[in-house]
C-alpha cells in the first residue's frame, strides 16, 4: 500500500510500451542527505513485468530489422539528450543515493553520455564474416543477429553507465531490453528512458521498471522465465547474483554477471610518494568509495611504509576538513555494515591510521547518513574488512616485502566475495 506520509511527494513512473505508467502501490525514496523522503517510486508487479515483455517482444521483428544508421542515430540522439539535462539528470543522482557533484556531474553523468556515444559509433561495425570452408567449389556466410528481449538488473552506484551499458549495448544491436533498476535511483533510470523516448526510440524496445525489495524476485524470476527474453544482464551483489544465475541456469539462459570483489593499490618502493597518496585517496574515496573499482586494499612496501603513512594523514587532513561534512552513504543500512566491518577488525586487533569510530565524531541531525573516511592498520589477511567489499570511504593498510608477495595479497581473496557489488581491478603505482 502507498505510505500516506508520502502521498504528496512526486511519484516516479514505470516504463512500458512507451507510456508511463503510475500504480497503485508505490514505495518512498529517501535521500541520504536528509534521511528523509525525497519523492516515491511506483511498484511493479509480475503483471507489469510480463506486459513489459510483450511489449519488448512485439517490437522486436522491426527493431531487429531497423539499418545501423537509423539506430545510431537515436543513440546519438539520446546522448544529446542527456548532455543537455546534465545538470538536472546529475542532480536527481546526488539526491537518490548522496552523490557529491564531482562524482555525477563530473564523472558518472559525462561517462555515461561518451559510452553512449561510443556505442553508437561500434553499431556499423557489428557485422558477420565470410569463412573458408573444407570443400572445393564451396562457400559459407556467417550472419550475426539480434537475440530477442534482453533483461537488463541494474545497481544504484552509477546509475547513469550501468543503465546506458545495459540498454544500449542491447539496443545498438537490435534487442529490445527491459531494465530492472534499483529501488534506491528509480528517477535516474527513469531519466534514461526519458532520453530515449525524447530521442525517437520506437515504442516497446525500452521498458523500466522499479519495484519494493520484497517483490523483487517474483518480478524478475517471471521475466526470466518467459520464453521471449532471451538472455540476462545482472550487476549486483554476490548473493542475488547466485540466485539469478540459478534461475537462468534453470531456464537454460545465458547471463553476464558483475559481481563483488575486492581491488588493491600497490605502492611499490620507487613510487612517487606526492602521486602515490593522491592516487591511493582518489581510488579508496571516490563516489564515497560507493564504486565498483574502489580500492579499499593498500598495499605498500615496507621500505616506503612509514614516509608514505605520513603523507598519507596529511593528504587526509586536507579530505576531511573540519569545515565541511563527511561524505555520503546511500543509507543507514550501509553505514551500521561498514561500522561492523570496522568494530570486528578493531576487536581482532587493527587500528586506526587515520579517522576514528563514527560515534567519536558526532554530526548535526540533520546532516543525513555520513560517515568519515577511515584508514585501518594492523590488519590481517583473514579479517573481513580485508577480504570483503567495504563500498564506503574505508580502507585497509598492509605492507609488503616484494612484488610477488604483493600480487599474491592483492589476488589473496574469493571470486565474489562481497555484500555489494564490484569487479576485480589491480592498481599498482610505481615499480617497471
């Protein structure tokens, strides 16, 4: 039922057969920056997701048949679009999930418009091939075509480049595509469709959905299981990502999956200690460290370690000012997992290089879910916050004595170990 708190807040539509649509359940968004509701998000049922597919399906034959260039040019179109509404569409992203402005109008919102572009510009080059076969006399032609409906599960840290990575890649090649989004960033997926309506995209070849968490598998396990879509595309955590492929598995259906995992700088003994601490703040704090390629392992060598914790607290002093706020997490869930991430490594002996336990540091009420940058010492590679995905400003400092005593760190942990979502990345500053 709609939360009567909430009835007089903007209500974000679904997408389907290029109408939108309002339902009669909804749910509340709320802001990290106040804690609060900012608008609500229609509901979707197993019903919407299967008109969503028929949709998807009935539009296909012609997509599917649509010349490169007409495609490309919506796509391009679409891009335009968003540049235009950069600003706006950046805006609903600080408000979804507590980005600041350097992370969505400076990087996640302008990725998104060239990766669009970029997509656009392969779609001519998508073509078959002509193979030398056995026989004398005897010629062959491989034909490269559409799938179908592709189902597109998207996360909420990036919202703009997962939506763009999922619905245009299958667009360019002529698939029609439904995404899922995120409960948390309905309005930014919603924006993307905006977009591509705005562009011409034919009624049908993008469908969006948004859902209550506690419906959320009975939504898309009914897409799954339709026989018209054809193939999944999931980023999120390790354990929904278990039980989508599963159910694809189950239903014979081919699924790219983004799961967890954890991504390490290493900071060999000849890096240069002034682009080395930049490097390793920029790559554990980005987006709040709420990205993918978050590095929240570093990794030193112990020649470099002492002069490079120096640098490293006085680089931080800088970070976290007095004068302005810690930064954002998407919500208070979040920051008590992160706190536990911390508490179990200081009670198993870690400690603080720098920042302090959250309640040390206490915020205005109404500055919403923050949390300050911490970086732990004293850790072990069997601690969780060693081994699991923080998706916050928090990292772990260990040292090292060589390169390949590094790499094996750095490589030290399970595919998908992760309560968020992320993918293996290996940063390494200095050495040949």
């Amino acid at each position: 039922m709609t939360d009567t708190t909430t009835t007089n807040l903007l209500t974000i539509p679904l997408l389907i057969n290029g109408q939108e649509i309002l339902t009669p359940t909804t749910f509340p968004i709320t802001s990290p920056y106040t804690n609060t509701p900012c608008w609500t998000s229609s509901s979707a049922t197993p019903a919407h997701a299967l008109q969503a597919v028929s949709a998807a399906s009935a539009a296909f034959p012609t997509w599917s048949t649509t010349k490169p260039t007409f495609r490309r040019d919506i796509l391009l179109k679409a891009a335009d679009l968003l540049e235009e509404r950069l600003e706006e569409n950046a805006g609903y992203m600080r408000t979804e999930m507590g980005a600041d402005e350097g992370a969505s109008a400076g990087f996640v919102v302008p990725l998104a418009i060239r990766m669009l572009r970029d997509v656009a510009g392969r779609i001519g080059g998508v073509c078959g091939s002509v193979p030398v076969v056995e026989a004398e006399g005897q010629s062959a032609i491989v034909y490269k075509e559409a799938m179908g409906v592709i189902l597109g599960i998207v996360p909420w840290n990036a919202p703009y480049v997962f939506g763009i990575r999922s619905a245009a890649c299958a667009l360019a090649a002529g698939n029609t595509t439904i995404l899922k989004s995120s409960e948390l960033t309905p309005r930014c997926y919603w924006a993307i469709g905006r977009a591509f309506e705005d562009a011409g995209l034919p009624a049908g070849c993008l469908n969006i959905l948004h859902c209550r968490p506690e419906d959320a598998p009975e939504v898309v396990n009914v897409m799954i299981e339709h026989p018209a879509v054809r193939k999944i595309n999931f980023t999120g955590s390790t354990a929904v990502g278990r039980k989508i492929a599963r159910t694809c598995g189950q239903n014979l259906k081919p699924c790219l999956m983004e799961l967890g995992g954890k991504n390490s700088s290493i900071v060999c003994a000849d890096a240069k200690l002034d682009v080395a601490v930049q490097g390793v703040l920029a790559g554990a704090f980005l987006n709040s460290g709420q990205i993918c390629m978050a590095t929240d392992r570093i990794l030193v060598h112990s020649s470099i370690a002492a002069e490079f914790t120096t640098a490293l607290k006085q680089a931080l002093t800088t970070w976290t000012s007095s004068s302005t706020l810690p930064p954002t997490l998407v919500n208070t869930a979040s920051k008590t997992r992160v706190q536990n991430l911390i508490s179990n490594a200081l009670a198993a002996g870690a400690h603080f290089i720098s920042g302090s336990a959250d309640e040390d540091t206490p915020l205005p009420a109404d500055a919403g879910v923050r949390m300050a940058p911490a970086i732990l010492g004293g850790v072990t590679e069997d601690m969780a916050v060693w081994q699991e995905e923080a998706f916050a400003s928090v990292a772990a400092f260990m040292e090292f004595e060589s390169e390949e005593e590094a790499v094996r760190m750095a490589n030290g942990s399970g595919l998908g170990e992760s309560t968020m979502f992320g993918d293996d990345i290996l940063k390494v500053i200095g050495g040949e």
